[in-house]
C-alpha cells in the first residue's frame, strides 16, 4: 500500500506518522509518504517536503503512478521495475533480506530477472 497525507492527517489504518507526532515546527514538511505490507522485514515512511509538487506529479501521472513515484524517489516504489517498466507484488520479486546487526537491505530479481538492490 502507497499512502501519501497531509501534515496532522492519518494512514488509512487510523495510524498517524511518528514523523509529525514529534515535529511541532513545521521542520519535516507539509506531508508523509508511507509504503507498507511490500517487504516482508520493513515498512517505509519519510517526510514530503515539497508535497503540493508531489501530489501535483502523482496526479499527472495518468496510468504511470509507479514510474513517477520511482523518479521521485526509488524508494517510494521498490515495487517497481525501471527495467521492465512495471510493478510486481512482494510475491513475484525473488527477494533476499540481508542482516548484519539487524535488518540491513534486500536484493533480488523481478520475475524477468533484472537484479535490484532495495535499501530500506
């Protein structure tokens, strides 16, 4: 699930960001995007500065949301195949999680192959 709200709004689950729980001025932005249920040992969420240009990008995107949330950020959509050009579910990406001291990164292939380092 891709989320992206305003400052002081919640997730669709009831949730508010931690990000703007602690932020009282103003310093992480006027909004909070939040990827989850893709990765099986991480759930990713950040700040939108510039989250009127954001919306603006995702709204203009027509049927390429995915590809333009990658040319935002890669990590707004690890989902996302930049060789292909599509988006597979966390079930069809051959993903590896790697541990060091905890949960470090993953890396695997989409189901055509093309390799991808996901650093969440």
């Amino acid at each position: 699930m891709v989320e992206l709200i305003p400052h002081g709004a919640v997730y669709a689950d009831g949730q508010k960001d931690i990000l703007h729980e602690i932020d009282i001025s103003g310093l992480f932005g006027k909004g909070t995007f939040r990827l989850s249920d893709f990765l099986r040992f991480a759930n990713y969420s950040t700040y939108v500065a510039d989250y009127e240009g954001f919306v603006a990008a995702v709204r203009g995107a027509g049927d390429d949301v995915a590809a333009v949330l990658y040319g935002l950020n890669k990590e707004y959509a690890p989902f996302f195949c930049a060789q292909c050009g599509c988006s597979y579910c966390g079930a069809h990406w051959k993903l590896e999680p790697s541990f060091d001291y905890g949960f470090d990164y993953y890396s695997g292939d989409c189901p055509v192959g093309h390799r991808k380092f996901i650093d969440h």
